[in-house]
C-alpha cells in the first residue's frame, strides 16, 4: 500500500523518532586546552643592556678622539700605531651606535629538544648582538698587527695570524646563529682552534721575534701580549655562559662584553701609544707612500707622450 508522503510525515515519522533516540558515543569530547607544544623562552635585553651599549658607545668616541689627536702630535711618519689603535675604538663605537639604536641585532631561535620523531618540544628565542661579531673582524686583526709590529714578527706568522683570527670570529658568529645546540657547539670548537692558533704564532713566534729587542720592549710586550691573551681568553667563556649555554641572560653578555671590550680596545690602545712614544726603538719611522704618497717619478702623467713623426 502506498502511504501519502505527507501522510507519512504527520504520523508515522514522529513515532519513528520518539522509539530512535539519539545514544552517546564512546568517543571523549575534544580537548578545550591546546597544549602549550613546543615551549618557547624568550630571552631579550632590558633598559640595564640597553644604557650600557649607550655608555660604551660614548667611551668608545671619547677614546677615538684621543687617539686621533695623540696621532697629531707625532710626525706622519710615527703615525702607524696611533692610526691602527684610533681605527680599532672607531670601529668599535659605530658598532655599539648600531646596537644602542636598534640596529645590529637580530632574534634567533635555536632548537633545545626535539623527540624522535623530530617534533621540537623547547626552543628558545634569544637577541643576537651579531654587529660586535663585525666589530670584532675588523678590530681584532688591527690589533694583532699592533702587536706584531711592536715586536716585528714575520710577514709569514702576521698572514697566518690575522687568517686564524678571521676564522676564529666568523666560526663564533656561525655558532652564535646555529639552529640547534650541537651544530652551535660545533662551531665554537672549531673557533677555539683557531685561537690556540694565535696563541702559537703571538706566545711562540713572537716570542722570537723580540729576542732582538732591547730589555724594555721585552719587558713590555711580555707584559701587554699577556694582556691582551688573557682578555680574549674570557671572550669563549663569555660565549659559552651567553650565547652557548644561556647561563647568563642578555643583560650580563652585554655587561660582561662592555667590560672586556672597554679593556681590550681604549685601555690596551691608551696603554700601547703611551708605552710606545716613550720608547724611541719601538717606533718605526714609515717614509715613502706613507709620508709623501708617490714621487714624481713614476706617477701616471697625462698628455706627455712624444711623437716619433
């Protein structure tokens, strides 16, 4: 028999429903609470950081202005070591300008646990100073050269020096932007090598260099050279705290690196120029290109060409 649909809607679904109730299922209701997958610490600088890179900033242009104008002082052709020296706190003042104002600085996230199956679980979000590695690259080889000239190393160990350096400071940078902790340890093993390296070529080579020199500037670069070893050892320990471990939060690395870099630029520059101009047989007069620029004789002359015809 064929029933209306109609029909069918008004009386027969009804009952239908009230003999078809809806029954709960097994199935657990989904979660309100996202779990908080992976966790994230985030490090950064507050206004303390923030006036010291302000404070050294301005130390750091104080010391150059002296530098330059100690360089005055002397004729052009003792000029080198105060050029060099005013160079290194230049350098180290337009990079704490950048920093102090924002700039130089970049948030990196390094990797502190992943599973297994590859899901991070912790990581960290940290400011990176990546300007004073910039700093340092060009700073740190200006003063290795003060140095070797103080003591005249040879052109050989001065090449393998500032190489070694270079190589130091940029595997401290590749380390300090490593996404995850052994890739970052990885580097800084490899920049430690390369300071063992300059340890070798300043502690041994020079050491042999200055066997030539007078007691005085014996005395001196044993002293200054152990300065300047014993401040850039700290340097990696500092890393390590900082960057490497993030024992010490962003505050305390750019306190502790204000402190190092206060003492192994304006302090050694001041230390060296003052030593230095008070030792005539450490000053090396520099004629030539470096006083005069070229002589008559052969500079480029234009329209002194003589016709055969």
């Amino acid at each position: 028999m064929m029933i209306p649909e109609d029909l069918f809607n008004q009386v027969v679904a009804p009952g239908m429903a009230s003999h078809h109730k809806p029954t709960h299922t097994g199935h657990l209701p989904l979660p309100t609470v996202i779990p908080d997958i992976p966790k994230v610490h985030h490090q950064y600088s507050t206004d303390v950081g923030h006036k010291t890179l302000w404070v050294v900033c301005v130390i750091m242009g104080v010391a150059s202005l002296a530098f330059y104008g100690m360089a005055m002082r002397v004729p052009v052709q003792k000029r080198l070591f105060h050029i060099v020296t005013a160079f290194i706190t230049t350098t180290a003042f337009l990079s704490y300008y950048a920093m102090a104002t924002g700039a130089g600085i970049n948030i990196h996230t390094t990797i502190i646990h992943e599973t297994k199956l590859h899901v991070i679980t912790e990581l960290v979000r940290r400011q990176v100073f990546w300007a004073r590695y910039i700093d340092w690259a060009l700073t740190t080889p200006l003063l290795l050269l003060d140095l070797s000239l103080l003591v005249g190393i040879n052109g050989a160990s001065i090449l393998v020096l500032v190489f070694s350096d270079l190589v130091m400071i940029l595997s401290g940078l590749f380390a300090a932007l490593a996404h995850n902790q052994a890739q970052g340890w990885g580097w800084f093993a490899f920049a430690c090598l390369a300071y063992l390296t300059i340890v070798y070529q300043l502690g041994y080579k020079g050491r042999q260099a200055v066997t030539t020199k007078d007691n005085k500037t014996r005395a001196f670069f044993g002293a200054i050279s152990l300065f300047t070893l014993t401040l850039w050892t700290l340097y990696p320990i500092v890393w390590g705290l900082a960057d490497g471990g993030r024992v010490v939060n962003v505050d305390g690395e750019i306190i502790a690196y204000a402190v190092l870099d206060l003492l192994a630029k304006p302090v050694f520059g001041l230390w060296l120029l003052l030593t230095h101009d008070s030792m005539a047989r450490t000053s090396p007069s520099i004629g030539g290109f470096w006083a005069h620029g070229l002589s008559s004789e052969g500079t480029l002359r234009v329209g002194d060409g003589h016709d055969d015809a």
